[in-house]
C-alpha cells in the first residue's frame, strides 16, 4: 500500500515490533499532572490540524514527492480523511487522557499488561493511531500474538487492550468497575450540541440522590436520567410487544420500497440504495408515518452526512469550517425534529419515543435539548445496519451456489397467496423462521459480521481491579483511571480463534453442523471472541432489531430480484468510532424482478409475535 522510507510514519510501524515487557518508569518531567499533558496533546493536536488543514488545501494528491507521498500514505478512499484523522486522534487522546489521567501515580505493583512500546516517547502510539485508526490494535496485537492483553502508554496515561476472549468476556461482565456512562456524557457534550442545562441532567446532577462526592449516578444501577433512558431503549427492543410493532412498521417500509421497483429494472448504486431504503424504514417505524424524513428525502443525506464527520464534530473546534457538511446534517436534524415535536408528531411514534420523551420531559429537558437527541437514535439505528446489509447481500450474491442454496432455504418461509381485497398475488415472507428454516443464511449474516464487523467497546477503568480468566488462569491488575478497549476486529480476524481461514469468507462458519465437528476449546474461544453487539451491561439493544431488519430485506431481495453486476468491493479503511466497516466506493447495478416474482406484492409476517430470529445471545 505505501511505501516504508518515504514517510516517518512507517517507522512507528516498524518500531512498534520491538516490543518491550519492561514496566516504563513514570516519566519524570510530565508527573501525573494531567493538565501539563493535555497541553501538550493540544498543542500537538492543534499544530497537527493546522498542517492537516494547509496540506488538505494545498495537495495535489496524483502527484509525486512529498505530496504523493502523503497520498499513497492514506489508504483507498481515503484521501480526503486527512483532517478528519488528526481530529480523531486529538479527540481521542483528549478523553483518553481526561479518563485515565495520573495514571502513572498509581501503578498497581508489576501485575498490569506489559507495555507495548513505541521508540517515539510519549506520543508513538499516537501518531499509530492517527495513521491506521481501528486498525491500528489489529496491528498491535498481530506482533505480540501470544499476549492476553497489554497497555499503551500515551503521556502519562493508560489504555489497557484486551485480547483473550475469555479476558474479554471477564472484563464486559464487570460493569462496577468498567464504566460506560462517562463516554456517554462525552459525546452527549461534543456531539450532540446538548445545552448546559441538559449536560447536568445527563451528568446526573440534578437527580435527587446526587452528592458532588458521592458515587457516579450513572454508574451501574443509580437513579439518573441516563440509566432511565437505558432501561427505556433496553425495554422497547427486547423481544415483546413493543419490538413486534418496531419490527412491522419497519418491514412495512421496505416491502414498500421493493414494490415500488419498476418491473423494467433500476439501475442503482447498491450501498447508497440499500441505504436510503433502510435509513427511511427506520425513520418511520421509530418516528412513526410523520416523521420528518417521509416529507424531506434530503434529511437522508443529511444523517449520513453527519455520520461521515462527527469525530471532527467532536472536536468542537471551528465546526463550520472542518466539518461543514457534518455540522449542517445534524442542524437540519435538529430543525426538522423541533418543529416535529412542536406538531405533535410524536403522538404516533413508537412505544420507544414516546417513554424516552416522557422521561427526557420528567428529568426537566427544554424542547431543543429533546430535539437534539434523535440525530444520536438515528445514527445508532443505521449506521451498522446499511453496511452489514451490504455486506451480506453482496457476498451472497458472488458465490452462485451460496445464492441458489440460500434462495432455496428463503422460499420455504415465503407464503404466496392472491389477496383478498385487490386480487394480486403476494408474497410473505416469515421474518420469526429464519433462524429455524434458514441455517444456512443465518450462518452467512454471522460471518458476515465477523468478517467486517471490527467494533471496539471502550470502557473507564473507574475502580483499580483484578481481571482474571475464569479458564485460562490468566490474571492482571488493572489501575484506575485508565482506559479499557475491547477490540473485535483483533478477535474477529485471529487464527488463533478461527483457524488459519480466518481472513476466509467461510459462510457455513456458523453452522451448527460446523461448530459441532470443533473440539470444545475452540467452540469456547469462538463463543467468547465473537462479539459484534459489544457485551454485558452495555450489548446492543437493538441487536433484534436489526437482525430481522437485515435478514428480512436480505432474504426478500435475493429470492425476488436479480441483481446484475453486483461484486464484493474492497472493504474500506475503518475510522475510528466506526463499528462494521464500509465498502470503497459503491457497486453499480440493475436490479430486475426474478422470472417467475415479476408482479409480486411483497409483504412480511411476523407470527411469532416480536420473536426474531436473532441467534446471537
Ligand atoms: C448490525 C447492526 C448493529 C451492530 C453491529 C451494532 C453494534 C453495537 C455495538 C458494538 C455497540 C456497543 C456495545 C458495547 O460497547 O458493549 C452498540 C451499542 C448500541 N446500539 Fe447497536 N448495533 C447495531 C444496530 C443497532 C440498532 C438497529 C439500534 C437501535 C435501534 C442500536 C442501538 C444501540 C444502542 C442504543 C447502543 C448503546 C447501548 C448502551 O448504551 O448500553 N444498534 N451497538
């Protein structure tokens, strides 16, 4: 991809294979004053984003020289990712050091991770993540492959990166110590443009329990707006009434949109279809008919414009000048959510909205505040959607046999009957069977999500801890304040796990048939070290949901439609904060009805009442 001597970056990549099980002596000048470190990280940062900023404004990225250097530097697509690279590594060094902060004044005795060097003092890991991002512990871990888990040193803060999936697995289970509610009150800040007064209802500080020197509200089961708001989602997706009805009305939408297919093909761009289909599904089955996105295609691209450049939003620095595009999407989100609620819209919205706002409304949040939220639920709902939908559709459409085998196990949970009241011939397809009926693409959609899916759960370490292995005896102390990352694309992508296939599309992977010829450690490392939802406390919520979502559009387009000139594009660089990776570029085809569904209505049943077919508890 690049070439090493060209650039001073290479040699982080080089040097970071020298790795050091040495503990690093605290560094003397910088001490455990975080203040003197998060200066110097802005001031990094800051003479970092003015270089990005000229160089983004002056290259010529087909040129040679230094310019074409930089540009064979960034890979694929993503010339253009330059500033919004050094703003991530900024932002995340930032918070990385606010939540791990003197750190080294409290070193727990010689049993934490070994430390992974890096010859650059203070800032090597660093410029490793500013240069691979998600990639980067991928990279890290691939050179001390043995290690269960280890800890980058950035200033004088800790980030402990953990590996073995039984560590894994350990560290989700303890919410006590591992916290998530403070990354929450982060991004609620830099992201989502909440008013003062609503950061103190999300910090917790208008509770009734708060106490400046008592325990975090949010943390674990206090009694704050965040951990109410958590209750509220955790409730209306898990299977049940409230999820059947989520589920409907999304699968309404897109058997709308697949009806509306001319019967003499559309030629379309895949992902940027698949994406405005699933995008305005969601908007309405969570906002209901009214909601601003039926009315206002363009508020689409507004919430994918806002995805593309919210780490640089983050930044809070100048939004309208680096992140135009981002900044204007979620105003536009904001605008059309404010006069929504203003109509009164919200009355026919989901179960989901309507708790959530009863209880954004008890907690005391002004109108804006409630309106700034949803670009958060709509981003959630989407964003890891689109591109696992892709995915799966376009690896099963590259393999012919895969596609005929899949189609076949499709049509026995499709019921075709005329309809009563219009006389057309329909098509049902049973979103509950799929797990039961259709083995074979339930096994394909998990590989499919081990395969691109490389989420990374990040925690607080908010209590000095022991985490041990229950089956490896594997044991380390871990220090608080420190960060806490929880990789999949390490575990995803590991042979150690998988087998020396595991950068294989193997789609029978997840068969039962498959995990039954494992011996039983393998199976339990696979369990274990398998896990695009995250994990414990914090698993996604909407894991069902988007399960029967993805499934469901999958399953209707593949046995209905031919799709002509599909392939399976290069998976794109993974920024950071991006949960399932994306494709570069998209895929330009024709999609026409299959010979045999040419005048089918389609149409989707859920008889098992909210039970999806999700297998990934
Ligand atoms: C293929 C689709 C999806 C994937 C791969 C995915 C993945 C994830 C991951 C990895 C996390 C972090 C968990 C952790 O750190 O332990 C997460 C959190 C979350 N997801 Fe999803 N997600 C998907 C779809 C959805 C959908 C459709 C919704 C909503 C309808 C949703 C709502 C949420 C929420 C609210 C959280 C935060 C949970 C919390 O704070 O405890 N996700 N998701």
């Amino acid at each position: 991809m690049s070439h090493p001597k060209h650039n001073i970056l290479h040699a982080v990549e080089i040097e970071t294979t020298r790795v050091s099980t040495k503990r690093q002596r605290p560094v003397a000048f910088l001490g455990n004053k975080h203040l003197t470190s998060n200066a110097i990280v802005l001031t990094i940062g800051l003479v970092g984003l003015g270089l990005a900023l000229h160089i983004k404004r002056t290259m010529d990225f087909n040129e040679t020289g230094f310019l074409g250097t930089t540009a064979v530097v960034l890979p694929d697509d993503n010339t253009s990712m330059f500033v919004p690279m050094v703003c991530a590594v900024i932002v995340g060094v930032g918070i990385i050091s606010r939540f791990s902060r003197t750190a080294t004044s409290r070193s727990n005795g010689g049993n934490e991770p070994p430390v992974l060097g890096s010859p650059i003092p203070f800032v090597g890991h660093l410029i490793g993540m500013l240069r691979w991002q998600v990639g980067y512990m991928q990279m890290l871990s691939a050179k001390c492959q043995s290690w269960p888990a280890f800890t980058l040193r950035i200033f004088s803060s800790r980030v402990y990166v953990i590996c073995d999936p039984s560590l894994i697995q350990a560290a989700y289970r303890n919410a006590k110590a591992f916290d998530f509610g403070s990354f929450v009150v982060e991004s609620s800040e830099r992201l989502f443009n909440i008013s003062q007064e609503g950061m103190k209802i999300i910090r917790g500080e208008t509770a009734p329990g708060y106490d400046p020197n008592g325990p975090f509200l949010n943390g674990n089961n206090g009694d704050s707006f965040l951990n109410e708001d958590h209750r509220i989602m955790v409730d209306a997706l898990s299977p049940g009434p409230a999820l059947g009805d989520l589920n409907r009305a999304v699968l309404d939408r897109v058997a709308g949109s697949l009806n509306g297919m001319s019967s003499n093909g559309e030629k379309v761009g895949l992902y940027r279809w698949m994406r405005d289909i699933i995008t305005t599904a969601s908007a309405e089955a969570i906002y209901g008919p009214q909601n601003p996105f039926s009315a206002d295609q363009g508020l689409v691209d507004a919430l994918w414009d806002f995805e593309g450049d919210m780490t640089l939003l983050m930044l809070q620095f100048l939004p309208t000048f680096i992140a135009p595009k981002a900044y204007r999407g979620r105003a536009a989100i904001r605008d059309a959510f404010a006069q929504y609620y203003i109509d009164g819209h919200d009355k026919g919205a989901s179960s989901l909205i309507r708790s959530h706002v009863a209880s954004c409304k008890k907690w005391g949040f002004g109108d804006d505040d409630i309106a700034n939220f949803e670009v958060s639920t709509l981003f959630l709902a989407t964003t890891n959607t689109v591109s696992t939908s892709f995915w799966l559709l376009s690896y099963i459409l590259s393999d012919p046999s895969l596609l005929a085998e899949i189609r076949a196990e499709v049509e026995t949970v499709v019921t075709r009957k005329k309809s009563e009241t219009t006389g057309e011939e329909c098509a049902f397809v049973d979103a509950t069977l799929f797990q039961s009926y259709c083995p074979l693409l339930v096994s394909t959609f998990h590989e499919t999500l081990r395969f691109v899916g490389a989420a990374t759960s990040v925690r607080s370490v908010v209590a000095s801890t022991t985490l041990t292995s229950p089956t490896s005896q594997v044991s380390y102390s871990l220090s608080s304040p420190a960060v806490i990352q929880l990789p999949s694309g390490i575990t995803h992508s590991s042979t150690s796990i998988w087998g020396p296939d595991a950068d294989v599309f193997n789609p029978a992977r997840f068969l039962t048939s498959t995990k039954a010829s494992l011996d039983k450690e393998t199976r339990r490392k696979q369990a274990q070290g398998y896990f695009p939802f995250g994990g414990g406390k914090h698993l996604c919520p909407g894991r069902h949901f988007a399960t029967t979502e993805i499934l469901s559009f999958v399953a209707a387009i593949i046995l209905g439609f031919e799709v002509e000139g599909s392939k399976v594009p290069e998976r794109a660089f993974q920024k950071l904060g991006t949960g399932v990776r994306k494709p570069v570029g998209d895929v330009q085809v024709n999609i026409i009805r299959r010979n045999g569904w040419e005048n089918v209505w389609w149409g989707f049943d859920l008889r098992g009442n909210g039970e999806d077919s999700d297998s990934s508890e």
